[in-house]
C-alpha cells in the first residue's frame, strides 16, 4: 500500500479515536450525573418520609402524653375522694357528723347536739357565682380545683367545677362530678340541679 494512504488511513483512525473518546468522555460524565441526580432524588425521598415519620411520632408522642396527664388528673381527683369518704366514715363511727350546705355554711352535729358556722365559704360562694354569670369557666375551674383541695365535703365546688367542665368540652369529667354530687347529697334540693345537668349531658351526643 502506498505510504501516502496508510497515513492518510492512520489519521482517519486516529480522528475516529478522538471522536469515540470524547462520546465516551460526555457520556460517562452524562450518565454519572444522572445517577448523581438520582441517587440525590431518592435521598432526598428518603429524608422526606423520615421527617414525615418523625412528625407522626411526635404527634402520636403528644396525644399520649396528654392522655397520661388526664389519667393522673382522674386518679387523683378519685384519691382525694376516697380519702374524704374514709374520713367521713371515721368521723360517723365516733358520732360525729360535719357538713357544709350548699352555700357554704359548716354544720356539725356531734352527740346530739348541732354547731352551725354561718357564711364561713360565703366569699368562695359568690366568687363561683360570679364566675359562672360572667363565663369566666377557666378561672371558675382554679377556684372549684382549690376549695376542693381545702373542704372536699363540700359539695357545691363539684357542681361549679362540673359546669367549668361541660363549657371547656370536658364532658366525662363533668359528668363524673355531677354523679359525685348526686351520690353524696340524695334528696337535697338545693343539689337538685345537678340531676338537671346531668340529664342534659347525657342526652348531649
């Protein structure tokens, strides 16, 4: 073959080998970006579901703990209660016998005889009155909550602390108090309202 042809033949070849290695070169520098791209969209996928996942758990993680909050809150107003009736029951056993009507006012009855403490929860009295005309149900549920603490035989701050409940959408508890009340004054009427209410939120779906 005539050199002048082999040269020319290598120079084709040797332009054909540039031209394939710089194919090769923007193809592999093409596709190795699209799999970046792609391994960065599923990355990407991943951390989406993660975060999605975490937020659930934080959500389910909230709802429990409030639920645990209104459990510990239901235990230990049914402890109080338990106590104060041991504390009646040892009280009856010795003959003695204190109250308090619905207003407040202290009776005591021991051995036949009765001591009457008037007006002695008059000012708790009227600021629970005060409280409810004016829907102030948060500040009426404190007041009730304390004077609980302090006289649980008394039951007109269970009835009070029942409407604060039934306004703030807490119908068991409110419930719960109203048939606390009932149980413990039968056949008092000036407690008669709260077999009113009562019946009103039971028929409430």
């Amino acid at each position: 073959m005539h050199p002048g042809t082999l040269q020319t033949f290598c120079q084709i070849l040797f332009a054909f080998g540039i031209i394939v290695t710089a194919f090769a070169g923007f193809g592999s520098h093409h596709y190795a970006k699209k799999s970046e791209q792609q391994k960065e969209k599923e990355l990407n996928s991943q951390i989406v579901e993660l975060v999605a996942g975490k937020n659930e758990l934080v959500s389910q993680n909230k709802e429990l703990l409030v639920k645990i909050d209104e459990y510990q809150t239901n235990l230990a107003e049914k402890d109080q209660k338990i106590k104060e009736l041991e504390r009646k029951a040892k009280m009856t056993a010795r003959g003695i016998i204190s109250t308090y009507d619905f207003k407040g006012n202290k009776r005591e009855k021991t051995a036949g005889s009765i001591k009457g403490t008037m007006g002695l929860k008059k000012e708790v009295f009227e600021q629970m009155i005060k409280l409810q005309k004016s829907k102030d149900f948060p500040n009426l549920l404190k007041v009730c909550e304390q004077q609980i603490k302090e006289t649980p035989e008394w039951f007109t701050p269970y009835l009070f602390r029942a409407v604060a409940y039934s306004n703030m959408g807490k119908k068991a508890e409110a419930i719960a108090d109203l048939r606390f009340v009932i149980e413990n004054t039968p056949g008092d009427p000036e407690y008669v309202q709260a077999e009113k209410l009562l019946l009103q939120l039971e028929e409430t779906p």
